[in-house]
C-alpha cells in the first residue's frame, strides 16, 4: 500500500478548512457573507490568473447584462460583472506583464482602433447630451479594453484554442436560454411592453408583428433583443467548423455538433432576417475559403440539409423571414427605411463632425417622423421608463456616421479594414509556414468579422462585444503566426509582426 503525499494530506487540510470557514462565516453573519467571500477567492484566482479573469470577462460580458448603475438616468455610468471582472484582469495584466518583462503588443491596427476610440471621445465634447454621450463612451472604452487584453494575454496557440471553446460556451449558454425562453411563457414579455421596450429586457419577446400564418415568440438569449442574439451567434457559427477540423479528441467534436445544433436552432427561433442572411454568408464564405472542402459527397449532404431546413422551419419562419411578399408588407421594414432615411438626413446636416457619441436616439426622437410618433405615444400607452438613447438606426455605420461624423466613420472603417488586411497577410504567413491549424483559424476569423460587418449594415452593434473579441483575437493570432515563423528560421520566410 502506498502511503499519502504529504502534498495531498495539505490539500484535503486545506479544503477542510476553507469548507468550515465558508459553513462558520454562512452560520454566524448569514449568506451574504458566503458570496462576499467567495467573491473575494474569485477576485484572488483572477488576480494569479488573468487569463482565467480574461475568459471569465467574455462571457460576463457576453451573457450577463447590466445589475446597476451610479447616478441617475440623467448620469448613466453602467456596473456590471463584466466591467469588475475587466478591472482585475486589467490589473492581473499589468502586474503579469511587470513580473515577467512581457512585452506590450500595440500593432498598426490596435492604433487604427486607438485613433476609432480617440475620435469618439471628442465627439462627446460638443455633444448635446454629453451625459449619454460620456456613458456611451466609457462602453466603447471598456470593449476597446477588452480587445486589447486579448490581443495582449493569448500567446500560444493553445491559448488560441482554450478561447475559441469560451466564446463557443458563452454561444452555448445564450443558445439553450433561447429555446427555454421560447418553451416558458414566464420568460416572455407581450402587450405595449413588448413593443416600446423592444430589446431592453432579458426576456424573450411575445412578437407584436401579425403574420397569416400565427403568432411567435422571439427569444434574446438573455442579450437584450432578437437581433443582437442572432448577430452573435452569425459571427461565432464558423468557430464550430473550426474545432471540428481541429485535432481534437472526439468529445470535444461531439461538444462542438451539440453547440453548433442549439446556435442553429435559436437561429430560426428569432425569426431574423440578420441571421439568416448571416447563416447563407458563413455558409459561402467556408466554401471560398476552402475551410469545407467540397466532395460529391458532401455537396450531397448539403443539398438535403437545405431541403430539410426548408421543411423543417416554422411556417411563421417561412413567412417572416423567406416570403418576398412579407418583405413589401413589413411595417418592421418600414420603420427601418425611415429611421436611416431620417438618420441620412441628420448626417447631412452634421456631416463634419456629427451629433456627438451616443446621441443618434435623442436627435431622432426630435424629428417629425411616425416612427418618433409613435415611439412618443407608445411610452405613453406603456408607461413605459423608455430612454430616447435606446433608439438605434439599424446600420452601425449609419449611426457611427450621424454621432462622429464622417471622420468618425473613416475610423471605424479604417480598424476593420485594417483587420480583415491582417488576417490575410496572416494566412500568407501560416500557409508559408506550414501551420493548417493557425491557418484554419485565422481564415476562419476572417469569416467572423465579415459575416459581422455585413449583419452591421442592418443594425447598429457597435456596441456589440463579439466583433472586438474578434478582431482581439486576430491580432493575437497573427503574432503567434509570427513568433512560430521566426522560430522556423527559414531565410527564404520574411516574418513581419506589425
């Protein structure tokens, strides 16, 4: 018989002890004490780890929305668990990259998505609401915080892959909360409510648009609306097709089938015309870039996958979403083709240096349009806490466009131009190095962040986490890329990390 380790010994000691000290702290000061606590182990784990605390950050700010803010809804300064979780990890990072003389990455498109962030702080200095202008800033502030410690903390391709499964689970967790949401009415909202507050709540929407063929709920999956639910899960789809190429052991592959299945089926279950254009985008661009190699057989199993989504769908999906006839008829189309016609209007008229950072809604709702008619008498019939910020133009561009100007949407362009060049020059450079994987990968991203800039043309998600997550991700992959080419040493390889 082998004796204990005297390290397993001090490992069962020290669970004994932390065990009682929960139980002990619960029994004498109540359950608050408990959480305060493991609150506090978290924040230390997070601290010795910030890789964890980064992972921990994604889906915090993935899946969790907003738990409160500071002031009053004059001084929206939002708190949420993914806004603390990203100051620890911040603070991990530094005191990591202090440690160990780490150096610091900041490339030619971190400075193009720097100089997008600068330009949008000085838009809230001549904005008219500079308190929406300032709280929507520091949001943008923190997701640019959250690029950068990607790009920074992700230096293997293991690190490459660990993430890529986190971003798979937070698609996971907002995939499986849809279809519950769709099964429970508990978990839905109907009436004016469902109407004024479209996209503000956490529950799914009992939708108020009246087909032919019924009713239908519109599950969010706990990210606000419909539309954002189905933009996430278009710009992460192909991570999927990803891990199933990989060498990867069968469960994980069988993990990647389940998730893929769920962000598929919520897909449908939004009844959005976004992802299912996004679902034919990610679809074509696997097949140009050749990450689905194209067989007899395959192009057979395609075509009868096609067959039976078109059978299989809903009927209130085949009419919301595939009838032409709905599209000339849709007052939800309507609304859209007014709010940016009106949105085009304002950015004439401030074409310079537009209305100021999260100002578009405020500026709308002023405007002699039906939609602001509306909008006005629904709060009413609601009693709605409705804010005029909320309102969206429904393009990210467009909306860039009227808040910053036309400087401001030069600069947003030129950051995802400067990401999608990366990624190419990047799959030349896997490709000359011999890494498939890396090359997958990069080709894949790729397909994320262009399936997201053509879902963006009918939404405004510059708020959106996913796209900084990816472009994060991009540069991180193009300096392991780099860093395995030099490791090559091969004189004929020229090696750029810029």
């Amino acid at each position: 018989m082998i004796a204990p380790s005297r390290t397993f010994d001090l490992r069962i000691a020290l669970a004994a002890l932390v065990g009682l000290s929960l139980g002990s702290l619960v029994f004498l000061f109540g359950a608050k004490s408990f959480f305060v606590l493991l609150a506090g182990l978290l924040a230390l784990l997070v601290l010795a780890n910030p890789r964890l605390g980064l992972a921990l950050t994604i889906i915090a700010a993935i899946n969790f929305g907003s738990f409160g803010r500071f002031g009053s809804t004059e001084m929206l300064v939002f708190l949420s668990v993914s806004k603390l979780l990203g100051l620890l990890t911040l603070g991990a990072w530094i005191s990591y990259t202090l440690r160990l003389k780490k150096t610091i990455s900041f490339t030619k498109q971190m400075l193009a998505g720097a100089i997008f962030i600068g330009w949008s702080l000085v838009s809230v200095m001549y904005a008219g609401h500079r308190q929406i202008a300032i709280a929507d800033f520091l949001k943008l502030l923190a997701d640019f915080v959250l690029y950068f410690l990607i790009a920074n903390l992700i230096e293997t391709p293991r690190h490459l892959r660990q993430f890529v499964m986190v971003i798979m689970l937070s698609g996971l967790i907002a995939s499986v909360l849809a279809v519950v949401q769709c099964i429970y009415p508990s978990l839905q909202i109907t009436g004016e409510t469902a109407v004024i507050e479209f996209g503000k709540h956490e529950a799914a929407i009992a939708n108020p648009e009246e087909l032919q063929s019924g009713e239908f709920t519109r599950p969010t999956g706990g990210l606000g609306h419909p539309n954002w639910l189905s933009v996430f899960l278009v710009s992460i789809l192909a991570f999927n097709v990803y891990i199933l190429k990989s060498d990867v052991k069968k469960p994980i592959k069988l993990f990647a089938l389940i998730v893929l299945s769920f962000e598929l089926l919520a897909l449908v279950l939004t009844h959005d015309r976004i992802g299912f254009i996004g679902m034919a985008t990610v679809f074509l661009l696997l097949l140009a870039k050749k990450v689905i190699e194209i067989t007899p057989l395959r192009i057979a199993a395609i075509l009868f996958i096609v067959g039976l989504f078109l059978i299989a769908v809903p009927e209130t999906y085949r009419e919301r979403v595939l009838s032409i006839e709905h599209y000339k008829q849709s007052a939800s189309i309507s609304a859209r083709w007014e709010l940016q016609t009106a949105g085009f209007n304002i950015f004439l008229d401030n074409w310079l240096f537009g209305v100021g950072q999260g100002n578009f809604g405020p500026v709308f709702m002023n405007t002699n349009t039906d939609v602001a008619a509306d909008t006005h008498w629904l709060i009413e019939a609601a009693k709605s806490n409705y804010q005029d910020y909320w309102m969206g133009a429904h393009n990210m561009y467009l909306e860039v466009a009227v808040e910053t100007g036309i400087i401001g949407l030069f600069t947003l362009l030129l950051f995802l131009a400067s990401g999608i060049l990366d990624a190419h020059r990047t799959a030349e450079l896997a490709a000359k190095t011999g890494k498939p994987i890396e090359l997958d990968l990069d080709q894949v991203l790729q397909i994320c962040l262009v399936a997201f800039c053509i879902a963006a043309l009918f939404l405004h998600a510059q708020d959106q986490k996913i796209w900084w997550i990816v472009m994060g991700l991009l540069v991180a992959t193009k300096k392991i890329v780099a860093q395995n080419c030099e490791e090559q040493s091969d004189p004929a390889t020229t090696c750029v990390h810029r």
